[in-house]
C-alpha cells in the first residue's frame, strides 16, 4: 500500500504548484517551447490547459493551422487521428467554458484560446500562439500565457508550407506537453560571497581565466554568471579589437536566439572612480544610456584612463594574459577582425 500513497502524495505536491511557477513544455516534431501562464488574467483557462496537459490531452495531436509569422494553431484532439479528413480540423475540443478576456496583449509569444467565431463562451481546449502582433485578437479571445522559451522553434511552424485557410500540408505534430516549474533565473538571488567565482573564457586563441568582483559591480557579476551559466555567451563572436585599447565581444550574431534571451535586461550602471580601467581589467559596454549594459563586455589592452566612473568595470584577467597579447596582434579591418574570433565557451569554474 505504501506505492500508491506515494504517488497520491506525489501527485497532489504537483497540483498544489502555483500555476505562475509552472511552464508548459511543448515538443513538436520541429522542436521545443516553453511557456508561462497568466492565471491572475484568465484563471480557469489555465486551470484547464493545466489539467488536460496532464493527462496527455495534447499528446499526438498537432499544429495544424499556420500564418507565416502570423500565428500556429492546435490543440484539437481530433488530429491525433492522422486520417481526420481536413474539412474536420479545427472542430474539436470546442465550446468547453466561457470567455476570459483580459488586458493581456496578443503581442509576439502570446498564448490563447480558440473559440467559435462569433459564438460567446464557446472556448475550448484548442490554442494558438501568436508569432507577430496580433492586435485585433485583443479582448477578443482568451490570452493566458506567453512563451519563455523556443520562440525560434515557434515561427519554424508559422513557416511551413500552408494550403487554403492557412491549414499546413503536413501538420507539425505535438509529441508532448508536459508541465514544468518554472525554469529558475541562474544567481538570481546568489550573495555577494557567492558571486565571486572565476569564469574560464575558451576562445579561438586560447582560455582565459577571468576573476570576478562583486565588491566592484554586484550586478554586473550577477548577469555575467547567469549569461555564462545558461550558456548565453558560447559561440558569440568578438567583434572589435582596438590595440592598445581593447578587445570587445559579447553580442549575438544577428537573428540569433537564445534560451536564456527572456533573462536579457539593460543594467543600472555600476561606476567606480577606484576602479581603473587598466590592461586585463574586464567592463561592460554600453550604449549613450549610462544604464544600457545589457551583455556585450570588453577585455583593456592598456590604460584607458577616460573610461574611469564612466563604464562597471567587474572582472579581471588573472590567467592568460599571453593570450590577450595575441588577440591584440590580430590582423583587423579598422576595428574588425579580419577572421572569425568567438568565444567557442564560457564556463563558471567550480
């Protein structure tokens, strides 16, 4: 008998989650994506979504209907039957409870329900997700969540090949959902102690080692580690070397996407006159707003005396100056480094 009160018990801990710390997990044939709810703006849709996720509603149905860029829809337990003729997609799983419509914007990665066209309460378990902006859905329908991870995979759906009334040729089907807490931002709430760790930076010309300080820059540090840790930073390219001056790095090769992006944010600056920007000392750059760090840093190859109080500085090099020596001996066109450098790793040493 102990088995089962086991599982009871187990169970009943997972139900009782909030659902604002949980995520739905989706895996599609085209990849995964998560998303968070919004139960303060629409309470039994979530209930709902979370209950039927659970007991594997979703499971082997599809995204059958596509809008490049637009939106995908799905959730209809019909086409968990693959011979479903199309003039049925979209019918069922229609007409299960009443409208909740909120103040929750239908913007890019937003989550909501399917209902009858011009049939009040006529929600179902159906859903779509909204590539683009689609304002004209606003306090029309039933938003309850927004996608924290995956939106790449998202628009990969929007964009398959689609026939009359946007039904895809050959549905992208869900695998699985399944229902997850949230994932935890990484350092969020680390103390100072915690922080000062040391972030190994394997690059193109070799590793190095980079001591961080949160007596200089808490905050800085703080986002560093997270970026690191959820592997934000692997593969970025740097992108500028100034000899003398600095070698800079730390951006997203364009229409790249991110897990991590949704824990991207601009930093209030962290400026310390004691703090000299001197060579193998690690900053943050920056934009024309003293507060516009975001995740772009550079390494100094020499003294820059007029970047005093002015940038957080919040790190500094304490092994493999040689290979900062190198990076300053890179053939370069103006401020661009004529052959790819990145940085192939980022890792939070133990």
């Amino acid at each position: 008998m102990r088995l089962p009160a086991l599982l009871l018990l187990a169970a009943t801990a997972a139900c009782a989650q909030r659902p604002a710390d949980l995520e739905a997990v989706v895996t599609t044939d085209l990849g995964t994506f998560r998303f968070g709810f919004a139960p303060e703006k629409a309470p039994k849709h979530v209930d709902q979504f979370l209950l039927r996720a659970r007991q594997g509603y979703y499971n082997g149905s599809a995204f059958f209907r596509v809008v490049s860029s637009g939106i995908i829809q799905g959730g209809d337990p019909l086409l968990k039957n693959p011979k479903t003729p199309r003039n049925l997609w979209g019918t069922g799983g229609l007409n299960l409870l009443a409208n909740e419509f909120s103040d929750l914007k239908h913007e890019r990665g937003t989550v909501s329900t399917v209902r009858i066209p011009g049939k009040a309460g006529s929600d179902g378990a159906q859903f779509f997700v909204c590539v683009g902006p689609q304002t004209a859905l606003d306090g029309q329908y039933s938003a309850f969540g927004r996608v924290t991870e995956g939106m790449d995979v998202v628009e990969k759906i929007s964009q398959v090949p689609a026939v009359e009334n946007g039904f895809a040729t050959t549905p992208v089907r869900i695998l699985a959902v399944s229902i997850e807490p949230k994932k935890v931002e990484p350092f969020l709430n680390a103390t100072p102690a915690e922080l000062a760790r040391i972030v190994a930076l394997k690059t193109t010309l070799g590793t190095l080692k980079i001591a961080l300080e949160p007596t200089w820059a808490p905050e800085h540090v703080r986002n560093f580690l997270k970026l690191t840790a959820i592997g934000w930073y692997n593969a970025t390219p740097f992108h500028r070397i100034v000899p003398g001056f600095v070698v800079q790095g730390g951006l997203p090769a364009p229409g790249r996407t991110h897990n991590a992006d949704r824990w991207v944010r601009n930093l209030k600056g962290e400026f310390n006159l004691e703090r000299k920007h001197v060579r193998g000392t690690v900053s943050m750059a920056r934009g024309d707003d003293p507060n516009s760090a975001a995740t772009s840093f550079f390494l100094m190859l020499g003294d820059a005396p007029h970047l005093d109080g002015q940038y957080s500085i919040f790190g500094r090099i304490v092994e493999g100056l040689d290979i900062l020596a190198a990076f300053e001996k890179e053939p370069v066109d103006g401020e661009t480094p004529k052959r790819p450098l990145e940085i192939i790793e980022a890792v939070v040493l133990p």
